[in-house]
C-alpha cells in the first residue's frame, strides 16, 4: 500500500502552495492534481486521483488554515438532532464557505419493522458551545468496524482556543427526585443503553422516541424492549407520564425522560407533580471545553496509522484530520462517480490522510453520504464538488462547516 501511495507526500506541499511537485515523480504511480477557483482567505480546494488497491480514486479536499483570523468551524444540522438534509442546504443556511457531510446516522429500521428511522447521528455533537447529543452504545452503531480501542464517543472538533483536536466526550448526568439520584445515560441519541434513563430536549426534534428503546448495547437488530416508560418534565415538574415513548415537538422550558428496562421501572416511581432535576453535561477527556465537535471513529493519531484498520474493503468515503498541533484542518471527501466508486479502504484512508499533511484524522460517514461543497466567491452560489455514489445528495444528519468572517 505505501508504494502505491507515498506518491501523495509531494500533494502535501501543492496544497500549501507550493509548485510542481510531479517533476520527480519517477516511475511512481502518477496523481493527478489541479486547483479549482479559490474558496475564500484560509481556505484552499483541490482534487486529485491516484491508483488504490481497488482501482483508481478520485477525491476532493480542503485545507483549512485556523491561524488566519476570522476563520472557523462549527457543526452544520438541520435544526434538530433527529433530522436530515442535504450538507450544500445546511452550509447554505448557515453562510458557510464550504463543508463536508458528518457523522454516521441511524439511516434505516429494516430490522425493527415499524419502527421510525430517526436520522440522529452515532457520536456525540456540540454545534457554537451547545451540547446537542451523546453517543449510543458502541453496539448500536452504524459503519464500519471501528479499529481496537475506539468507541462512538471519540470526536473531532475545535476548541475554545479555536485549536482543532481529537477528543473523547463522556455524558456525565443525574436525575434527582424523590430523595433518589439516578445516572442519566443519554442525551438525545437514538439508542439507550439497556436499563437506562435518557434525556430529550427541544434540540431533538418531533421525530418518535421508540428507536431509543430497540436493540442492546451488543446488538443494533435485538427486538425493542417492552419494558418502557417516559415522564415529561416541565420547569422542573412532572407533568405527563406514559407506558410507550412518544413523538412530536418538546416545547420550550421542557423535557422528556425516557427509560427501558430497568430506567423504567425506576421512572415509573415518580408521578404527576413530583420535583424533578436533571444534570448533564459532555465531559472531554483532554483539558479545555470544545466549541465543536462531530463524531467519528480515528484513524490516525500522531502521524501513525491506528493498529487494526481494515485494508480490505474499498469504499467512497469521508474524512476530517488535523496538522500542525491543531492549527490546519483537512476535509475530505472521495468521488463516488461509476469510474472511481471502488474508493479506499480504511487503511488506505488513514494513509493518505497522512500523506496530505494530517497528524490525527477520523474516518466519517461514507459511500452515498460523502459530499464536499464550496460557496463561489463571484455568485455566492454553494456547489456540491464531488458525485455523490447515488446519483444526488444524500440527506444527511450533520456536517462539518467552515466559516470566514471578515
């Protein structure tokens, strides 16, 4: 794989600006490489192919320099955590400059028939400050197998320093009434852990809440559970209480409380009227709060590919990596058009993450949900760059935005 792709350490000095590094190519594979019409100050665009181990690939990056004022990242969603849309639609709604699609999300139920499909992401997100959502279970995940010693709470994002890094965000939470103090396990994510209390807000949407009580912690396709109960909180009362987890908009000043299993049993000790305090917050594992964070599972850390990733299966895919101690974030996202559909494998991923400058980067949602837009700084228009596998955009449940301010 490295003789095949150590080609693209030249590509690392074309995106800094430098000249024409194919000269000495040699008898290499050859890359091609081209710059497109500027995005804005700090931003910079380019393609490139090269040959993987399943065929040739074609992709589309940003580099993204943090040091230049005025230019930042922060998460692009619909509105709500259980929705989709487009990433060219989310981008322009926000005025950003360019971004890339996100997280995985929970995109089908064929296992629990009936069951709505929420759209929410896997990993943790904080969008300008604001905890959005926590991880599911590592068992309810959607993508690939994720590399030893990684799980769905790990994330990129941007710190208060506006320094991008890698980070880790454990939901930390409590439910107090009634002289009793319960651990709080989720927070607007579409699974639970099984006997756990989650938490949903007015960030969650109007999407159904039975998804948060299908599946176990080792299985995404276990039945739902019976064994359910759900409180609505209201100005720190109870207000409402229910058998089965409901659907539709959680006002403001509000809360839903929804337990499986043994969380409901527990819940089911409260009633109408009683005083109720919830806590919770995203712990990060390093020191410093994020600004922004997405999900994703890494690949690389300090310039070293992570042991186990998989370099068998090809496939289009998306990814986010960082260099220079935090200051540079790379976006990337690979063409899904019929003659480069074979992609790259996990492994070849990480590689040429490296290989284009990155000493940390995670791997994020793929195949037909990889998508890399630019706003053209003549129209103002947002142009998606890359095909997307499908044929068109796909709805998606969040994105990674870059932002110029001047």
């Amino acid at each position: 794989m490295r003789s095949v792709l150590t080609v693209l350490v030249a590509c690392a000095s074309l995106i800094g600006g430098g000249g024409t590094a194919w000269a000495d190519a040699g008898d290499r594979p050859v890359l091609q490489y081209r710059s497109l019409a500027p995005v804005a100050p700090g931003v910079e665009y380019r393609e490139f192919s090269l040959s993987a181990s399943h065929g040739p690939a074609y992709g589309h990056v940003l580099r993204v320099d943090l040091s230049r004022p005025g230019v930042s990242l922060d998460l692009l969603h619909p509105g709500s955590v259980a929705a989709r849309s487009a990433v060219s639609r989310m981008a322009d709604a926000r005025d950003a400059v360019a971004g890339v699609n996100g997280d995985f999300f929970n995109i089908t139920e064929t296992q629990h028939p009936g069951v709505e499909a929420t759209g929410a992401p896997v990993g943790p997100s904080i969008a300008n400050g604001r905890h959005l959502g926590a991880a599911v279970p590592n068992g309810q995940r959607f993508g690939p197998a994720m590399p030893p010693g990684v799980n769905t709470r790990d994330v990129i994002g941007l710190g208060t320093d506006y320094r991008g890094r890698l980070d880790r965000l454990t939901l930390e939470g409590t439910v107090t009434a009634k002289g009793r103090t319960l651990p709080l396990r989720g927070l607007n994510q579409y699974a639970l852990p099984v006997g756990g209390i989650g938490a949903y807000t007015p960030s969650w949407g109007t999407a159904s809440r039975v998804r948060a009580t299908c599946g176990t912690d080792t299985s995404r396709g276990a039945p739902c559970t019976d064994d359910t109960h759900e409180l609505t909180v209201r100005h720190g009362k109870v207000t409402a209480a229910a058998h089965k987890p409901g659907r539709g908009a959680i006002a403001s000043g509000t809360l839903v409380l929804v337990g499986r299993d043994a969380g409901a049993r527990e819940l089911r000790r409260f009633k109408v009227g009683d005083a109720v305090r919830v806590q919770d917050r995203l712990k990060p594992q390093h020191r410093g709060a994020l600004r922004f964070a997405i999900g994703g599972f890494p690949v690389l850390r300090d310039g070293r590919l992570l042991s186990g990733l998989d370099g068998a299966t090809s496939a289009v895919r998306t990814a986010a990596g960082l260099g220079d101690e935090g200051r540079l974030f790379y976006l990337l996202a690979l063409d899904g058009a019929a003659d480069y559909r074979t992609g790259l494998t996990v492994a070849e991923l990480a590689d040429l993450m490296r290989d284009l400058g990155a000493d940390d980067a995670v791997n994020l949602d793929g195949g037909g949900s990889s998508t890399l837009v630019t706003r053209d700084p003549d129209s103002g228009r947002i142009a998606v760059r890359n095909h997307p596998s499908g044929g068109a955009e796909r709805p998606v449940a969040n994105g990674i935005g870059v932002f110029v301010r001047t």
